[in-house]
C-alpha cells in the first residue's frame, strides 16, 4: 500500500510542482510583485512560492520512499550481462554525462544552459517594466512619513488626496502595505494617488535609487524621468566616464571601474548643476 501511495504522491506532486515552477520562473522580481500586488489565477508571489517549496518538499519525501521501494529495479540497472555490480554500464555513464554537462554549463554561463536562465531574467525584468517599478527597493515596508521623504512628496498633501480617496489609515507611522491591505489598493496605486503621474518631479533624479537601477539601460532611466539621455551621456564624458543610452548603468560603471551607485550620484549631481554641457557655446 505504502508503495503504491508513495509512486501516486510522487506523481501527483510532481505535475503540480512543474505548474508552480513554470510559474515561478516567470513570476516577477520581489520588488516589482509586492509593489504592485502582483496576483495570478488569485496568487500572490508568496502563496506560489509557498506551494512550491511544499510540494517540492512532499515530492523529495515521497521520491526518497519510491526509492526505497524500488531500489532492486535500480541496483538491476547497476548490473552487466554477468549480473555483477557494474557502476558505469552505459545508462549510467550517459546519466552521468547529462547531469556533469547540465552543472558545469550552467555554472560556467555556456549556451544554451545559461540560455535557459537569461530568457527567465528578461521575463522578470520585463514584468518590471510591465508592473512598474516601486521608487526605492521594499518601498511598501515604509511608513508614510518615511516613504514622503524619500521621494520628496508633501506628505500633509499626501494624506490629503489619500482621505479624498476615501482611504483610511491611522497616521504617519502605517506603512505602505498596511494601509494598501486594509484598502484593497497595490500600494503602487496608492503612490499615484499620493502623486498622480503628471505631477512627478522631470529632468532630476530622485536622491534614493529607483528600484533595479543598476539593470536599467541608460535610455529607460532618462525616459522614466524625462531626462535628455545626450545630455546625461555629456555630462558622464565630462568625468571621463564611457556610456550609450543602450548600456545598462552597472555596464557604465563596470566600464569606469566604478559601481552603479557613483554612476548614479554623479549624473544626479551633473543634473542638479548649471549645466555647461547644454549651454549654449560662447561665440
Ligand atoms: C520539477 C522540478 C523543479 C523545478 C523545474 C523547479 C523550478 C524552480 C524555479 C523556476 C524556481 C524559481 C527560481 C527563481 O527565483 O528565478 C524555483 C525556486 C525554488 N525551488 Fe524549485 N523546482 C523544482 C523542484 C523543487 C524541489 C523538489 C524543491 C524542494 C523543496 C524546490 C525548492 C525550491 C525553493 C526553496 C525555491 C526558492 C523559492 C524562493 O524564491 O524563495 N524546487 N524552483
């Protein structure tokens, strides 16, 4: 009975643990599910993560019973023709083969093994793009009056356009999350209620990282904040620094021997300066 139990959970598991998996490996990043309350068939990120590692967890144990059970099917696979034990009989080599070259391709990054990792990647960075991005990572967790002040919002005027919206919350302190729970909102849509789209600051760049930053291309950083990307690539030549809209900023920086957050501070900076680089040229 046992047997026969452990083989059906094993499948039964198995179909499921795929589903979950084929999920998962298009799901988007944390930072961009929980922003915008990244839902599907009803499931949050964390609901299909949940039943992954559960029923990867029923699976391993009913796969360990199976085993058990049918380990006389394997130790016959182990045999040669003389029923001696031979380990490497040509199915198990050709196993062998196949798990050595799935480890090593994909740890050394080879084609089509890393192909299989980048296209999930661009799944993921898409649905950022698709979703929407928050303005900081884990921007959800802050509380109002912390979430204001990082991006620069009047919070009086926040909380203002929140109550004309009919959204109750207790004070300053509730974060994000609370506040967009207790009022079946993404705490994305409650950031455009706080500041509607037409409203956002153009041609700056806030002082926290957006979210992701050291992916973005170039050209998806200025036209997220309406920044003139010739400019923004002037005024990186001017310390010295190679970039085209294409490059991501962690590609630019890499290029500089810098990291993604210099790169960022040193455009922000240039754009907050009067900016020699657009001026018109003295004649
Ligand atoms: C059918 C075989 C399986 C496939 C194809 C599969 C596939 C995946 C994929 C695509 C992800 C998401 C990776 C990412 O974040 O980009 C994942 C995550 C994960 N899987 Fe599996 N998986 C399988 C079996 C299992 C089993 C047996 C377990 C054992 C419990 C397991 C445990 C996990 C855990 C712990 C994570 C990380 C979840 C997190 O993000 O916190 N998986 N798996």
């Amino acid at each position: 009975m046992l047997r026969k139990v452990s083989s059906l959970t094993a499948l039964l598991s198995f179909i499921l643990l795929l589903l979950t998996s084929v999920i998962l490996y298009i799901v988007p990043a944390g930072r961009v599910a929980y922003w915008a309350d990244w839902k599907l068939w009803g499931l949050s990120k964390t609901q299909w993560t949940g039943l992954h590692v559960n029923l990867g967890i029923l699976f391993l144990v009913a796969i360990l019973f199976h085993t058990w059970f049918n380990w006389g099917s394997i130790l016959a696979y182990l045999k040669n023709k003389a029923r001696e034990i031979r380990i490497f009989t040509p199915a198990f080599n050709i196993s062998l083969i196949l798990v050595i070259a799935f480890t090593i391709g994909t740890y050394a990054q080879i084609p089509p093994f890393s192909t299989l990792i980048d296209i999930s990647e661009t799944i993921k960075e898409n649905a950022g793009r698709y979703y929407g991005e928050p303005p900081y990572g884990h921007a959800e967790l802050s509380s109002l009056k912390s979430f204001t002040q990082k991006t620069g919002i009047d919070m009086e005027k926040a909380m203002e356009r929140l109550r004309a919206a009919k959204i109750t919350f207790s004070g300053e302190n509730q974060t994000l999350l609370d506040i967009a729970k207790n009022s079946g909102l993404s705490p994305k849509e409650l950031f455009l209620i706080m500041q509607p789209e037409s409203e956002r600051p153009k041609g700056v760049l806030p002082k926290e990282p957006p979210a992701g930053m050291g992916k973005k291309p170039l050209a998806d950083l200025c036209r997220e904040f309406s920044l003139d990307s010739e400019k923004v690539i002037g005024l990186l030549a001017r310390e010295k620094i190679n970039a085209t809209a294409e490059m991501s900023i962690r590609e630019i920086a890499e290029g500089s021997g810098k990291d993604a957050f210099e790169v960022y501070d040193i455009i922000r900076n240039g754009l907050m300066k009067k900016d020699p680089v657009s001026a018109p040229a003295i004649k």
